[in-house]
C-alpha cells in the first residue's frame, strides 16, 4: 500500500494505483489523518505491541483463485511465522475458488503450527 505512485478521483472514491505488486486500491485513503493511524494502530496489533499479546494464537484467510496457489502459501505461512517468532500458533484458512471438488481439503505439508 505504501508503494503507490499514482492517485486519481474516479467515481468520487480516491483511486491509488502505481503500486510495485501492479495493484490499486480506494477503500483506504492513505491521505487522510484517520487512516494513517487505524493502519498504525492495526499494524501495532498484528505484531502484538497493543492489546493483544504476540504469544496469541493468529488465524489468517487468504482467498485464492486456484488451487495452484496452495505452493505459495508454504511461503505464505513461514514468513507469517518469521514475521510472529513469539506467536505459538498461527493458522492460515486458505479458500480455494475454480475448483471442482468441493469441501475441506488438509495441506499437511504446511506442518501442525
């Protein structure tokens, strides 16, 4: 989010784009004073330096397009878990779409914690 190069009005919505991962955004307006500190507050929390302690069990969901990106999320969770040392579990929910079988699937090569 902090990449952005670029940001226009569309639609009344400030539109940010520019960004190094290729992507734009407008929920967020990274302009305004609010926004800037929910993002500090809410970056504060996934490290656990404010109310939630950094040993609290961390549940993540990443919504992927296919089941192709179930490799990136190896990468996905050990950075999670290089990000978080002091955390004792951490989980990732990954929702697959485009898939023709439906239900639960367990990647266990993604390892218990």
């Amino acid at each position: 989010f902090l990449t952005y190069s670029t940001y226009n009005v569309q639609n009344g919505y400030v539109v940010f784009g520019g960004t190094r991962w290729g992507g734009s955004f407008w929920h967020h307006n990274l302009e305004v004073p609010l926004t800037k500190s929910d993002m500090s507050r809410r970056v504060e929390r996934f490290f656990g330096k404010g109310s939630v302690s950094p040993k609290m069990p961390r549940l993540f969901a990443r919504v992927v397009n296919s089941s192709r990106e179930v490799e990136a999320a190896k990468r996905l969770r050990r950075t999670l878990q290089d990000a978080l040392p002091e955390c004792e579990e951490i989980f990732l929910l990954l929702i697959v779409d485009l898939q023709q079988a439906s239900g639960p699937i367990y990647v266990s090569e993604l390892g218990t914690n």
